[in-house]
C-alpha cells in the first residue's frame, strides 16, 4: 500500500474520516484516491456474493485484498472475524 503521508506538515499520523485522510497535526484533509475507492467498493460486492453462497474462504481473500488497499476498511475486519467464527463453527460441527 501507498504510504500516506501529509503534503502540508510531512506527518504520518493521519486518520480516516468520511472517505478523506485527515492529518492528526494541521487537520489538513485528503480525498482517498477514487480509483481505490471503486475497486474497494468492487471487492465489497464480491464479499457479499461469496457470503450469500457461503463461500467464506472467498469472502475472506475479498476483505485480505481491500485491507491491503486500505488497513482502516472496518468492514473488511468484520469480514474477517465473521469467517473467523464461521470456520470455528464448521470444526465444532465436524466434530
Ligand atoms: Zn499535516
């Protein structure tokens, strides 16, 4: 992932707010690049397919590839611990 950094102090203490990057020390704000923006949006979509036909390995490899686009997306970690705990409920059930 790009490294984001803030063109008006240098700081990279910034956090994320309403699609923009927002820097911790001068509150300069950054739109998150559009083009990301849309491929997220894409995987998000793909994720939500997979869970409808309960493919959560792909669910999950959907919310690996936006997390390595964008570490906050705090949908993609729901995504994680719900496959998390979908895997540990069909390893009870197999038992
Ligand atoms: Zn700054």
């Amino acid at each position: 992932m790009k490294e984001i950094k803030c063109q008006n102090c240098g700081s990279l203490a910034l956090h994320r707010e309403d699609g923009f990057w927002v820097c911790d020390y001068c509150g300069s704000r950054y739109e998150i690049d559009r083009r990301q923006k849309e491929k997220i949006e894409y995987l998000v979509m793909k994720a939500e397919e997979a869970f409808e036909k309960q493919k959560y390995g792909k669910m999950n490899d959907c919310a690996m590839h936006i997390l390595a686009i964008d570490p906050y997306h705090s949908y993609s970690w729901l995504i994680r611990m719900l496959n998390e705990d979908m895997e540990h409920r069909l390893k009870k059930d197999r038992k």
